[in-house]
C-alpha cells in the first residue's frame, strides 16, 4: 500500500505538471491548491487522487473530505458518481461549477463554505443527509433538486443570496432551521 501511495503521488503531482502548472517546492499537502479542474472521463487525475484516498479507480463515490480544502478547485464533472461522503467540497472556496447528475445521497458538509458556488444542480439527488449541506455558501442563488424526497438540519445555513428553490417532492426537512 505504501509503494501505491507513492506511486500515486508521482501521479498525482506529474498530471498538475502536466496542466502547466509549477510544482516547484510543493508537497503533497499543497496539491489540492494547484487543482483548477477536475473530470472523472479519460483517465486524468481524478481516478489518481480517489485511488489515494480509498485505493479504488471508481468515481462512483468520492471519499469524505477527498478535495476539502481545495481552494483553487472552480469546477467539477462527475457524472458517473452516485455518493458523495462527509464534507467533499468543504471549503473549496473558488468552485463554481459542479455537476454531479447522478448523486443520488449526499453527506455533511458536503458544499459547506463553498463560497463562490452560485448555483446547484442535482436532478437525481434524493436525499441530503446529514447537517450543513449547503452551510455558508454565500453566493449560492439557485438549487434544482426536483427529486429529492429529504434535505437535513441546517441545510442552507447562512446562504444568504439564495432565491431559487427547487424541492418539489420534499417529505421531510429534518428539524427547524433548515433555511436559517
């Protein structure tokens, strides 16, 4: 396991390298920073990273806090992913763009603080489990989950711009401050 992690944070640093960026001094802890991009098709480093995180090559589900902290991150295309785990984008405070078609569950703090997201689109999500989804995400406007059957406690905290809900099949929003 030890020679894979290795392996894969060669990967990992010569896929950015390869995007032109300069890795001059960077360690690994300082790779999510250089990270402007990610796909899941085509063999990039996506499959690189979750094979870090968990040992797998699927981006069926993304591991608890796998780009937390990712502040360069602006976008991301996992169409094939279904779960996400806790906190996934927390803080990733540059991303704009996420397309996640087929996310049927959601964790804790999966968006949580992800400030520059404006708009969410998650047409086969049926539950938001967990608190603080959505916590903090300032500039988010919009949110499309013409599925989901349940959003948990907390969920749009302190998402103050948000004007545009789609929730149409809701049964259950757990506790009372879920718009707080």
């Amino acid at each position: 396991k030890l020679n894979k992690i290795k392996s894969c944070k060669e990967d990992i640093k010569q896929a950015i390298i390869d995007k032109g960026v300069d890795m001059t001094g960077i360690s690994l802890e300082g790779y999510a920073t250089k990270i402007s991009e990610i796909q899941s098709e085509g063999g990039d480093y996506l499959d690189m990273i979750i094979n870090m995180s968990t040992y797998y090559s699927t981006a069926a589900y993304i591991p608890s806090y796998a780009f937390a902290y990712c502040t360069a991150l602006q976008s991301v295309n996992l169409p094939n992913c279904v779960k996400t785990g806790m906190g996934v984008f927390s803080s990733c405070t540059a991303l704009q763009s996420v397309n996640l078609p087929n996310v049927r569950t959601t964790d804790r703090y999966t968006f949580d603080n992800c400030k520059s997201l404006q708009s969410v689109d998650l047409p086969n999500c049926n539950i938001l489990s967990g608190q603080n989804t959505f916590n903090s995400c300032t500039a988010l406007q919009s949110v499309n989950l013409p599925n989901c059957v349940e959003i948990c406690n907390y969920c749009f905290q302190d998402c103050y711009n948000l004007t545009t809900v789609n929730l149409p099949k809701v049964i259950t929003a757990q506790g009372q401050n879920t718009f707080k």
